[in-house]
C-alpha cells in the first residue's frame, strides 16, 4: 500500500499539512487544493486524483459534520432533498469515468487523451470555483445584496414542494460536479444555499458541509471499486491536514480574512492555470 518510500510519505503529509492550514486559515480549501497537488506534484492520473481527493475531503469534513448536527446549524430537510438529486447524478458520473478508463485501458492514446480532458475540465471547474469564491467577497462587503437574496429566498420558500424542487435539481449539478472533479462542496453548494434558500452564515456551513460528506464518501466508494485512488495518499495526507488545520484556525484570529482569502485564491488560480499550461502537450 505504502510504496512510496520515506520521502514520499514525508512530501504527502507536508502537503497535507499546508493544505489543512490553508482550510483552517482561510475556510477555503478541499478539492480545489487537493487536485492540483496530486495532479502537479505527484503526477497522478486525473481519474486517480478524483478519487484520491474525494476520500481525503470525506476523512477531513467528516469530524466537522458531527461537530455542526450538535450545534443545529444543519438544515437537514433542505439538504435531505438536495442530496435526493446530488446521490443519482453523482453516482452515474463517477462510474461513467470509471468504466470509461477501464474500457480505454489497453489504448494507450485514447486513454491519454480521456486523462487530458479530464484534467483540462477539472481546472476549469477549479478556475470556475475561484471566481465564486470572489463573488462571495465581495458580495460579504456589500450588506445591500441580502435584500436581493431574500426575495428569491422567499419565493423558493414559499411552498415545501418549490423548496424540495429546486433543492434536488441544484443537487443533480453539485452531485455531477463532485462525482466527476470532487471540487465544488464548499465554493460551490454556499452560494446556492444563500441565494435559494436564505440561510444565515452558520446554518449554510453545517449544511453544505453535510452534503459535500455525504457526495465525496458516494464519490470516494465509486473510484475506489473502479480502482481509481491513491488510498495510501489520501490516508497520509489527511492525516497531516490533522495537524494543519488547527495550526490555520489559530492564527487566522489574528490576520485579516479577506487579505488570506485573496493569497489562497491566487494560489488555486495559479495551480489551475499550471493544469491548463500542462494539458497542452497532450
């Protein structure tokens, strides 16, 4: 499992240590950290990388799930009806990809050309997720847009059916979104949850980081059976987010938020643009 050798195991749990720091500093982080680490550094297929990020999101959210459904800050039923659309489209793209490079194996061009259009639509499902994350910023310094929001909130709200609709037709994009890039449970669900259905800050955390559990243990169980996962990588460098995210939470009380969130994006921006840069080889 772990033929890697020292070096490789100390090089996974640094980037799983930064990487967790990043999350704990900034609250920005997963799939759109992870993938490009596996893809750049480690050289990992782009089918491997999914499934190798999907399990190390699961190991990382999962402590933070408990810690939110003890608070209350879940919306279960808004995310029961999500995850009814999320679970069907995740499942049937991620074995889509998985069948695909089983089918494609013995042709070594097709297979190359299928990992290269992988990667290529993950970093821009990566660039995607950069840039609603500086919406999001920006729309944290403009107070006036709740209003805007609250009015779409309360005509989805309106009637139960409505709310149980638009919820599970959002999930079958986030769920197709995860089960084939595994980016896309934070950057992504947050905005939906406060456009569609008006949540306040903590009820959006715990809720979207329930689904985005719920999508990446689907999505991690698919490409594990397919053979699609670096297991021995996702173990060890969750295991140094362990250490990193704790290290994050503490000193981002003292830095300001909004300077750390722009250092991160520019860091994913770059990561993402190095996937592109390397995809036109191919």
């Amino acid at each position: 499992m772990f033929d890697f050798g020292i070096e490789g195991l100390a090089l996974r749990l640094v980037s799983g240590t930064f990487i967790g720091f990043c999350i704990g500093l900034t609250g920005v982080g997963g799939g759109v950290l992870v993938i490009p680490t596996l893809t750049l550094l480690f050289k990992l297929p782009a089918s491997v990388a999914v499934g190798t990020a999907s399990l190390y999101s699961f190991i990382t959210k999962v402590s933070a799930t408990f810690h939110h459904y003890k608070l209350k800050t879940v919306d279960t039923f808004t995310a029961t009806w999500f995850l009814v659309g999320a679970v069907p489209t995740n499942i049937a793209v991620a074995t889509a990809i998985n069948m695909a490079v089983r089918r494609l194996g013995s042709e070594s061009d097709a297979i190359v050309h299928f990992q290269a259009g992988l990667k290529l639509f993950i970093a821009y499902v990566i660039i995607f997720s950069c840039v609603m994350l500086v919406i999001n910023m920006i729309r944290g310094l403009k107070s006036q847009a709740n209003a805007e929001v609250t009015g779409l909130a309360k005509k989805v709200m309106a009637s139960k059916t409505r709310h149980r609709t638009v919820a599970a037709l959002l999930g079958t994009i986030v769920g197709a979104l995860i089960g084939s890039t595994s980016v896309g449970g934070g950057v992504i669900i947050v905005p939906m949850l406060i456009f569609f259905f008006g949540m306040t800050s903590s009820r959006t955390v715990g809720t979207s980081i329930l689904i985005a559990v719920v999508l990446t243990l689907v999505t991690s169980a698919v490409f594990l059976i397919g053979g699609e996962m670096d297991l021995a990588t996702a173990v060890c460098m969750a295991a140094g987010s362990m250490i990193g995210v704790p290290l994050g939470s503490k000193l981002s009380v003292k830095l300001p938020e909004k300077v750390l969130k722009v250092v991160v994006v520019a860091v994913i921006v770059t990561a993402a643009v190095l996937m592109l840069r390397g995809n036109s080889g191919h």
